[in-house]
C-alpha cells in the first residue's frame, strides 16, 4: 500500500462521456480522472459491435461548445466516429492532463466522521460540496500492479455508468442453467471484445440463440444474420421476453419525430414533478390528445414495419416505451433479414437450458450451438463493488431507483456526485448539464435544499415515473427532460426559456445548442 500526495480537489471516477464532461466543466478545480482501461470512450469503446451506430442524429448527441466538424451529415455516425470524436474533444480542451489510464478504483474510504455523513439536516453536514479538508480516500490498481495506491480528495464524481464491465446474466434453478448446456454460452459484453474475424468465425454455420430484444440484441441478429448468408448459413433465433416497440426513423407519417417529445408544447401534454393542483387538471384533461398522440405513431409503425406478421407488436403504448427509454432505432435490414428467414422470432417469458439448447416456457425446444444473452449489465453493482458500508447499501431506494436529486446528487452520501445514471433521448445532453450543474454547485453559486427536502422531490419523481410507465426502474426522464432542465437553470441563475422567440420555445426540439454557458468564469 502506498499513500501518495496530490493537488486534486477532485476526483472522477470513469473517462466516458460523463467522466469527459466532468473534466471539462470542472477543470478549474484540476481534477484527476481515473480510468481504468487503456483509453477513453466507455461503452463506445468497450461495449459496441463492429456494426453499432449513434441512435440520434449528430446534433443531438454533442457537447455544446464541440460540435461535430460534420453535423450536417444525415447518416447516424458508427461507434468508431464517436470514438473520434470523444478523443477530439478531450484534446482540444486540453483534458488528457487530468486523464489516468489503466488505474481502476478498487475501493473508496470515508474520511468524514460516519456518525455524521449521510443523516443530516444538511447534506454533508454543512450542504456545502467542499470544506477544505479531504472526505475521501481512494483505492487505485495501475497497470498490471498488484499494489494498491491511495488518494486523498475533497469530493468525488462518480462516472462508472449503467452499461459494460459487470454483465446482468440469468439465474436457472439447478439443472436448468449453462452448465447443462453442451454448447457455448456469451454474454454480448464478450462478444465485444472480439474482432470481426472472429465474430464470423463463431456465428458462421452455426445456430445462434440471441435472448433480448433491445438495441445489443438486434444488432447482434443482424451481424449473426449477415454472417450467416448462403447455403450453408443457419437462422438466428431471438427469444423475445418483452416486447418493445421499435422505429425505422425518425420521421412519422412524414414528420419529424421531435414534435411529439421534444418540444414544450408536446411535453406539456405529460405529467411533470411538483407540476401543483392546476397543471395536474390540466394534464388530465388532455390524457386523450396524449393517447392519441402515441397511438398516431403506433399506426405508422404497424403500418411501416410487418409487426404483427411476425407477431412482435407489443400490448403496451408507444409512450410506455418512450418514457422509459426503451425505444430503439432498427437497422435498414433487419426485417429483410428476417424476411429471408436468416433472423427468426420466439416469444418467452421464462426459459431454461437443455443439453443442446434452450427451452421455452411452452416447452418448446431450440436446438443451439451457441446461446448469446444481450440480458443488460448491473451498472449499480459497479457501485456497490467500490463504495463503503453503509453507502453500498443506499444506492437504491425502496422503488428500485437511485435516488438522486437532479439527477446528480444522492442526498444521503456526502460530499460525492453520480452522472451518467438517469436517461434521456440523448445520454450526452444530460449529463453534460448535469456536470454544469455540478460545477456551479461547487462554485457556491446555490445552495442545495435540506436532505428531507430532496428526498422528496426524488420520491415525487419517482412517482411520475410509476404514473407515465410500467418500466420506470430505469429511471427515464425523456418526457419532461426539458422541465428538468428548466429547474436546474433556475438554480445555477439562468434563464430556463432559452429559445428566442415564443414560436421556437413552443415548437422547436431544445438540444445542448440551447445550454452553452451564460456566464464564463
């Protein structure tokens, strides 16, 4: 164990978008971001397939002060451009200096006194974000060192994410899991990890089981699908637990999507938090304009994609969907990949392993030689791997939720903030407000509400959530992200209508161009 001095204020924990945002926002504090692979980009780098593209178009998903050198380009850019793009922009803010690769943080020490930290009036005893003196003591691996070096840091930013290092697999009652299973079994995490020689070399003549039907899993299809094409290919079967529903663009009946979500006027027809008496009445009252609006976009997508040929049009609204972002952009090819019998489709709640495959709950039988899961990561176990007792243990809240306070602040752990752990339609755009929310708070430009008070407004969310979506665990706020923001302006001193005239704050998608700092300083 060695015990080393630094200059840093600061410490942030991870180097993917979020973790870049939070440099740049707190560089003046001289930060050390701790990343534990040899380079930058998160899930981008370490979680992507050779086939994965952005989801929204190049605008939407850029820092607001870095557009992108090409943003007019109407192609979705693939996982490698982002990559690019990510290193650009921590080049040209002159963000490597605070970057460490290969040191991953392996656990985390309260300074504080633990009587105190957490139960208090005040968050952080005092509500303020730095007092001065370090709070914690952090645990760090470089390299392929075995020896543990120690950082002291007056606050923390955590910026693990939700996605990648810790894969969410099934659990099987014994006799019914892998271990019965004569073929191979992979998690899509792993799958990422290889090259494109040796995807086709695993999936090529071989049958492939994909269980998931969200993006990872139907990316994956169509790479097995691709590989599989000729005489001697094999179809790809996706076991379906829940239905989703999926879009081919961003256009509706040949609108623009942005007008039913991303615009004041659209998202004033959903429920918002601590939205009071009146706008409660009101939002019930234009429930059936709102229903009508997600059943609009239902009829394009029945009528857009064969759906119901293939059985795959869920029960629930589209808006169920959307507000828990679960809506996912379908590769061009994909149906005609299932057209051409390549992608077939099963449907499951439950299922198990046999010898040579995988059982369905109606007991149907698929033979396979190679079972993928595309189940999803246990980001908020990352967590728990690294935070000390009793914080491990108040990462969520009896609701299944984070309970995080503009999406940033826990109010029961001092001195320490999470960004990266709500979503939105564009991850980037969320956390980087977040992280400029962050800076002004450490600036002492506001002062945060009592713990109780936060607790609150965190229950209350949670509450919209439960009302808007059956999926609300995931802790979405796409459908009243710009209220969200609005709020977080309020506090840094902002004004929160941020378009020019009353026709554009009305109509007019709000994205990062709409937040480039007020105030430089």
């Amino acid at each position: 164990m060695v015990n080393l001095n630094n200059r840093s204020r600061v410490a942030i924990i991870g180097g993917g978008i979020s973790g870049l945002a939070a440099a740049k926002q707190l560089a003046w504090l001289n930060p050390t971001v701790f990343e534990a692979t040899s380079s930058i980009g998160g899930v981008w780098r370490h979680c992507s397939y050779r086939s994965t593209r952005l989801q929204t178009p190049r605008p939407d998903y850029e820092f607001s002060d870095f557009p992108w050198p090409d943003r007019t380009d109407p192609t979705f850019p693939t996982y490698k451009e982002i990559l690019d793009y990510l290193e650009s922009y921590a080049t040209h803010f002159d963000l490597w200096r605070f970057i460490k690769l290969e040191s991953k943080v392996v656990a985390i020490k309260y300074l504080g006194d633990e009587k105190k930290a957490g139960f208090t009036e005040l968050w952080s005893s005092n509500g303020q974000a730095l007092n001065g003196q370090p709070m914690w003591e952090i645990g760090v691996v470089t390299g392929q060192s075995e020896m543990i070096e120690w950082y002291k840091f007056e606050f923390v930013v955590m910026c693990l994410g939700k996605y990648g290092d810790v894969p969410k697999m099934p659990v099987f009652p014994f006799g019914r899991g892998p271990e019965v299973f004569e073929g191979k079994v992979m998690h899509t995490l792993d799958y990422c990890k290889l090259n494109e020689e040796e995807t086709k070399e695993l999936m090529k003549g071989k049958k492939v089981v994909i269980i998931g039907y969200k993006k990872s899993a139907i990316d994956l299809a169509v790479e097995c699908a691709e590989t599989n094409q000729g005489s001697d290919g094999q179809p790809c079967t996706m076991v379906i637990r829940t239905l989703h529903w999926v879009v081919p663009s961003y256009s509706i009946w040949g609108l623009p999507f942005y007008l039913f979500y991303s615009t004041r006027s659209s998202q004033f027809l959903h429920e918002r938090p601590s939205q009071g008496l009146f706008r409660s009445l009101i939002c019930n009252l234009l429930t059936p304009l709102r229903t009508g609006v997600s059943k609009f976009i239902e009829s394009y997508l029945s009528w857009k994609l064969p759906l119901e040929k293939y059985g795959l049009k869920p029960d629930h609204p589209f808006h169920e969907d959307y507000a828990s972002c679960q809506m996912a952009i379908l590769p061009e090819n994909f149906f005609s990949e299932a057209d051409a019998g390549r992608i077939q489709f099963e449907k499951s709640s439950k299922w198990w392993f046999w010898e040579k495959g995988v059982v369905l709950e109606d007991g149907t039988k698929l033979e396979a030689d190679i079972v993928f899961c595309a189940t999803g990561f246990e980001g908020k176990e990352k967590l728990r791997t690294v935070l000390p007792k009793p914080y491990d243990g108040l990462i969520e809240n009896n609701s299944g939720i984070m309970p995080l306070y503009r999406g940033t602040i826990h109010p029961l752990i001092p001195n320490m903030a999470f960004v990266g752990y709500i979503e939105s339609v564009s991850n980037l755009h969320t956390s980087e407000l977040r992280c400029r929310w962050l800076a002004s708070l450490l600036k002492k430009h506001f002062k945060l509400p009592g713990v109780a008070d936060m607790l609150k407004e965190v229950d209350i969310e949670t509450e919209v959530m439960r009302h808007t979506t059956r999926f609300y665990k995931r802790h979405c706020i796409s459908t009243y992200s710009i209220r969200h923001s609005d709020d977080m302006c309020r506090e840094m001193g902002w004004e929160k209508w941020r378009k020019g005239n009353w026709f554009s704050e009305a109509f007019s998608p709000y994205n990062n161009q709409d937040y480039i700092d007020e105030k430089k300083d």
